[in-house]
C-alpha cells in the first residue's frame, strides 16, 4: 500500500488522476537524465579514437556500461524495496554525474573506460529507481496509460539526444558535451529532490534478495527478444543503407517516423490494457509483435527511402506496444512493495536482449551480410508471442489469476 503521508481530502481525490505534479516532476527528471546519458552513447566512441583507442575499443564504451547496469539492476531493486526509493535514486544520479563531470578534464582512454563502468552502475541504479517510482506515482487503474506516458521520456531521448550529442561535438568541442551532459544530470537531480515519494508499507522481515523475481520473469523474457531485434535496427541498419547505395541522410527519416508512431502507440496501448484488463494485453502484445514483424521485413530487402519509412512506422507501432505492456504486466504481477524487484527484472531483461543481439547479429554480419540480419530478427519476434502466450497458461495453471494482468 502506498501512502502520502497525512494526505488531505482533496490530495486524495487528486491521486486519482494521472497528471499530477508529482508524476509531471518524475517524468521530467527521468526526461533530463536519458537526455544526458544518450548523448554520451554515439559520441564517446568519437572521443576514444581520437585519443587512441581503436575500433574495439571504442565499442567498449556501451559494452562496459550496459555489463554494469545488468550488474547492478537486481540489487538495486531489492535495495529499492527495502530502503525506499529517494535515498536509492539520488544515489544513482551522483554515481552516474561524478564520471560525467571528471570527463571534462579529458581523461585518457583506459580512465574513461573504468568511469564508464562507474556510470553504468548509476545508469543503472537510477533507471531502474525512476521507473520504480513512476509506477508508485501513477494509479493503479490507470499503470498501463502512466506507464506508457512516462515511457515517452526514453522515446523522446531517443530520437533527439543522439543527433544533439553529435551536433554538440561536431560544432563545438567534447568538453562542451561533457559540461551539458553534467547540467542535465544536475537539473534531474534538482527535480528528483522536489518529488514528493510515496511511503510503500513495508513488511517487518526484509524481503530476501533475489536476481530475478519470478512474477515478473515472463513479461522480462518477452522484452529481451523485443530488445534483441531492437538491437539489429540500432547497430547495423545504418551500415546496411550505406552497403545499399543510399545516403546514409536516409536513415534519419526511419529514426523520425519511429518516433511519432512510438509516441502515438504508446498512450493506445496503455489504455487497451487499463480498459480491457487480460485481453487487452493480449491483444497488445500480438499488435506489437506483428507490426515489428512486419518492420524488419520491410528493412530486410531496403533498397528505396519507402522501405525505410515503412519499416519505421511499423517498428514504432510494434516497439510503441509491447516496451510499456511488459512493463505494466511486470508491475502488476507483483504486489507494491515488490516494485523494485520487478523493475529491475524487467530492464535487465531489457539490456540483456540489446547486448545478446548486438553480439548474435554481429556474427551474423560478418559472416551473411546485414539483409539476413532483419530476416533473422523475425525468430526472437515469433518467440516472444510464443513466451507470452505460452507461459500465460502456465502461470494460469500455477495460481488463480487475482488481477486483470494478463
């Protein structure tokens, strides 16, 4: 049960609704924290070449940071769930700040690397900390819409804080990106401070502490093979247009279209699966799965800019549907003083999918070329259905149902 304290009629009433400050704080402190970490992500390869690192080295940058997060994901979750959520989240964004600022003194390549590892776990400790306390914010007859709506922060980070991060360093120097990342991270911190955190009831015995949480392992092993073609569209699709002929300017507009359908399908399925309970999220998962389907069909055989667009718009419906339906059913799979331990299962999975894929499809890259990449990304697709539905009856047959979850 959460509470707010001593909580008058009217503040009552107002924890009904969606948009309050508190939720509007959340979201626009997880919004500047995923705006400055996803500047970082295409720019610092930049910056360990020019120092001289090689190639290798500078996909060690992600690598480093992504083995950090799944590191710390499970222990922050049960740290969550036993200490609170306040203390745990600032902590995060000072892990993940410290490095940012020491990158303003351009330190050499195997510093940076050790900071990043550091910055991982930040990264990790606060993501999964915000997502946490996103979902104590937002009511629970509403999680899937407030769930989708603060899942527009990453999508919103996603389409523009790469491109700005690129700008930053093209037109200005890393020094001036290391100091605005820092900013932001600092400006998320100032808004964290004013959110006014629900108190979750806690049990008097600590809970034990758990690598995965087992109510919500199915809804985390349906977004690792989300996140595993995700992956394939992330690292090479960018090579692929290239190899193909086209201007590489192309690859902007899939990035775009992705975008608007994503923010657009995002607030649907939430209230698909607030309103319709069970088989919203039935129908949710199999609208998702078959749009990325049909997605990386169409970028498989790439060869004009309507393929690209095309493929855009049914990854962002396909990704738009099932990031935050698997989010919601982990969080409604559990009851509230287990949030924390659901939220990591689920980003862990989450980065797990996007690490494993970018390793599979590079193999496969090197080997086949990148158009069987896409073709191949269809099987994760095909065994998240497979997963979701599979391990519904078993979950069906294990214990009787006592929410709408699906």
């Amino acid at each position: 049960m959460m509470q707010y304290g001593k909580a008058s009629n009217h503040e009552v009433n107002n924890m009904q609704h969606l948009w309050t400050k508190n939720f509007i704080l959340i979201c626009l402190s997880s919004l500047f924290m995923f705006f400055a970490f996803h500047t970082l992500i295409p720019t610092l390869p930049f910056y360990i070449i020019e120092n001289g690192g090689g190639t290798s080295s500078a996909g060690l940058a992600l690598a480093i940071l992504t083995i950090a997060a799944i590191m710390i994901r499970p222990v922050t979750g049960w740290a969550l769930d036993n200490y609170g959520r306040k203390k745990i989240f600032i902590a995060g964004f000072f892990l993940f700040l410290l490095p940012t600022i020491v990158y303003l003194w351009m330190v050499p390549v195997v510093m940076l690397l050790f900071l990043r590892f550091v910055q991982g776990l930040g990264w990790g400790v606060c993501s999964t900390a915000s997502a946490t306390t996103a979902s104590d914010i937002v009511p629970q007859k509403r999680m899937g819409e407030g769930m989708g709506f603060f899942g527009l922060t990453l999508t919103i980070s996603l389409a523009t804080a790469p491109a700005f991060g690129l700008w930053l360093i093209g037109n200005y120097s890393f020094q001036v990106l290391f100091l605005i990342s820092a900013i932001l991270c600092m400006i998320a911190i100032l808004i964290a401070l004013t959110i006014q955190y629900p108190e979750i009831e806690k049990k008097q015995a600590k809970l034990k502490f758990a690598f995965v949480e087992k109510a919500a392992l199915r809804p985390a092993l349906v977004i690792l093979c989300i996140t595993m073609t995700y992956s394939s569209v992330l690292s090479f699709l960018s090579l692929f247009v290239i190899e193909q002929g086209m201007d590489s300017g192309n690859i902007f507009a899939f990035f775009i279209v992705l975008a608007i359908t994503s923010l657009i399908s995002r607030p649907l399925s939430g209230k698909m699966i607030d309103t319709k309970g069970s088989v919203g999220y039935d129908i949710s998962v199999l609208i998702g799965a078959i749009a990325t389907i049909v997605a990386l069909l169409f970028l498989a055989q790439t060869t004009t800019l309507f393929h690209l667009v095309a493929g855009g718009i049914f990854y962002g419906i396909g990704f738009g549907f099932t990031q935050p339906t698997m989010l919601a059913l982990s969080i409604n799979s559990v009851s509230t003083n287990k949030r924390g331990g659901a939220n990591a299962t689920y980003w862990t999975a989450f980065d797990m999918g996007v690490a494993s894929g970018s390793v599979v499809w590079g193999l496969v890259a090197s080997t086949f070329g990148y158009s069987l990449i896409f073709k191949l990304s269809v099987i994760p697709a095909l065994a998240a259905i497979a997963i979701y539905f599979a391990g519904k009856k078993f979950y069906q047959k294990a214990e009787p149902a006592t929410s709408t979850a699906g």
